[in-house]
C-alpha cells in the first residue's frame, strides 16, 4: 500500500517580488522603507532614458527567491496583452532563460493574456522542461461576458494547442504543490462569510448532455483559482493572491492551512474588492486585522475604497505598488 506524504511547504531565505504588469505607473515616486520589506521603485529606467514603462488592466509578477544559495525564479500570470508584457519584462531586463517555470492564479484573461506571445518570443531560450502550473482542468475553459441587455461575448481561453506545440507541459494543483521554493496553495477553501466574486460566465458542466450544455451558462464559481506562496525564514508566510475571487481572506487561511503556519508576514496582489458594498469592506478589513500580517501591498483588482481604508486603519503595514516596483523580503 502507497503511504501518501504529508505535504512540506519549503522555506527561503530571500524572496523579491517584481511587478511587470499592473494597472498603475507613477514616474516620481519618492523613496521609502519599510522596516519589513526592502522596497524598490524603477522612475527613470537606467539607460533607457527615452521610454518608460506601460501599464494595463492585468497583472504579472516576477518571483525570485534565494534557499541555501540557489535562486529560483517564476513569471506568476501574464497581463492582458503580449504587447505590454514584453515591453516591461524587456525594460526590467529580465533574463527568461533563468525561470523555472510559469504559474497562472487562473483562467481570467487579464492573467493569461500575454502568456501565448511570451512563450513565442522566448521559449528557445528558456529550459526545455518548462511546465505552466495552473490550479485545475478549469482553468481552460472558456470564459464569457455579459453586460447588462447584451449577448454573452467570449472572453477567450488559454491556447492548449500553443503550449503543446512550444513543449510547454500543464501541471494541474489541485491540492498544494511544492515548487523551487514557492508552493501553491491548491484548492482554495471558502470558509469565511466572502462571497465569489468575478462577472465571468461559463459552460454549465452540470447538465446531462452536450445539447443541453450548448448555450448555457453559468456564473464561474473559479474552482481553479489557487495562490502561489512562500515561506521565508525567520519572517513567516508570504501570500500572493493575483486577483483573491474566492475572497482575499479565505485565499490567506488556505495558504496557511496548507503551510501548518500561522504567522501571516505579507499579504500582497489583487484583493477584488473595487466593487464591494462598504459593509462587505469593513468586514474584509476586521479580517485582514486579526490576521495581522506585517506588510501588505495591494495591486490590480483590489479597489481605492478598501485601498484607503487600509490607509486609515493600518497605515504602518500598507505599501504603495507601481510598475516595476520590486519587494523583497527576508533582508
């Protein structure tokens, strides 16, 4: 009989955490610290004193930690076009040859956006064992939008025949999943009073046939949505959630279930809360408070209501992001 072993989460010793894409570039920025983060902002680019960073509804993260000496690194999700992520992933000098591997948070295509035309420009150049991991078989399915007195519209899916074609393989994390130093924190549990949150639709999957499936759709419960995580030593656990549909909370105690770790140290990425009613808001900070992590950088979906509100009751753990910012924690 197969004993199935406890999962471990790793532990680093230095994590930076780069912002390629985001929805937000400021050229003059002053400096600041944090006594918990070393904190970067790039203004003028060094020796590209004619262009300038540029921004977009989406997000992507460079990830690089350090563990025993090694360093590993990860592109976390992709922005919404390949346009803007190949400007800045080339203006921050970013070497793909070095990354391990890629991560997608899920099947949103301000997240998946650029990942077809990163791969074209740079997998002869990256390791032949490239993997893309994703939180399940969901993630590819095809997503589709409705506004109010329209037709659903297709917001596309992710090019499987693409990642075939560029022998980049699929791993599905279904349940926590150790990478070079980061882990994923699997399926995330909904156990707090958060709601789903997202406007996406999807195919219904829970009809009998193919003809009752065609045309109906169902609002996208986003079971593939998993964090990618890290354990720095000394400090605690770091949770990046790109965009926290499944709630922002419940993404945090996954991670922590996952881990078997309850001291929070930063929390950063999209919390989407931009459209949530104040209540909702005032509840989602009581949580956060409890938590009480030591820095927490809000970035993409996360919304200026709940933005300043942080400001106001937690003035000494927030961190303003910006393209091209870079955090680093564990110095």
């Amino acid at each position: 009989m197969q004993i199935e072993t406890p999962f471990k989460a790793p532990v680093v010793d230095e994590l930076s955490v780069r912002v390629v894409v985001d929805s937000h570039y400021e050229h003059f920025l002053p400096k600041t610290s944090h006594p918990d983060v070393r904190i970067e902002y790039v203004g003028r680019i060094p020796g590209r004193h004619m262009t300038t960073f540029a921004a977009e509804w989406g997000l992507s993260l460079h990830l690089s930690s350090v563990q025993a000496g090694a360093r590993s690194q990860y592109l976390l999700d992709f922005g919404y076009t390949p346009e803007v992520l190949r400007r800045n992933f080339d203006l921050l000098d970013i070497d793909p040859g070095a990354i391990n591997g890629l991560i997608l948070s899920h099947g949103h295509r301000d997240h998946f956006g650029g990942l077809d035309g990163f791969i074209l420009d740079h997998r002869n150049r990256m390791r032949p064992d490239l993997a893309l991991y994703v939180g399940g078989e969901t993630a590819f399915r095809e997503k589709w939008l409705k506004e109010e007195g329209s037709e659903p519209v297709s917001w596309g899916a992710i090019n499987q025949i693409s990642l075939r074609a560029q022998n980049v393989a699929t791993v599905c994390c279904h349940t926590p999943h150790a990478l070079d130093g980061a882990f994923t924190s699997g399926h995330i549990q909904r156990q707090s009073f958060e709601e789903v949150t997202g406007g996406t639709l999807v195919e219904d999957d829970d009809h009998y046939s193919e003809a009752e499936r065609r045309g109906v759709l169902v609002r996208d419960q986003h079971p593939d949505e998993h964090a990618t995580c890290y354990i720095v030593k000394g400090r605690g656990l770091v949770v990046i959630s790109s965009c926290g549909h499944a709630g922002i909370i419940n993404s945090i105690r996954s991670a922590m279930a996952a881990a078997n770790v309850d001291r929070v140290h930063a929390v950063l990425g999209g919390f989407h809360l931009g459209l949530a009613p104040q209540d909702y808001l005032q509840h989602s900070l009581r949580e956060l408070e409890a938590l009480n992590p030591d820095v927490i950088i809000p970035m993409h979906c996360t919304g200026a209501p709940f933005i300043e509100m942080m400001r106001e009751r937690m003035p000494g753990k927030l961190v303003r992001s910006n393209v091209g910012s870079r955090f680093t924690f564990g110095v």
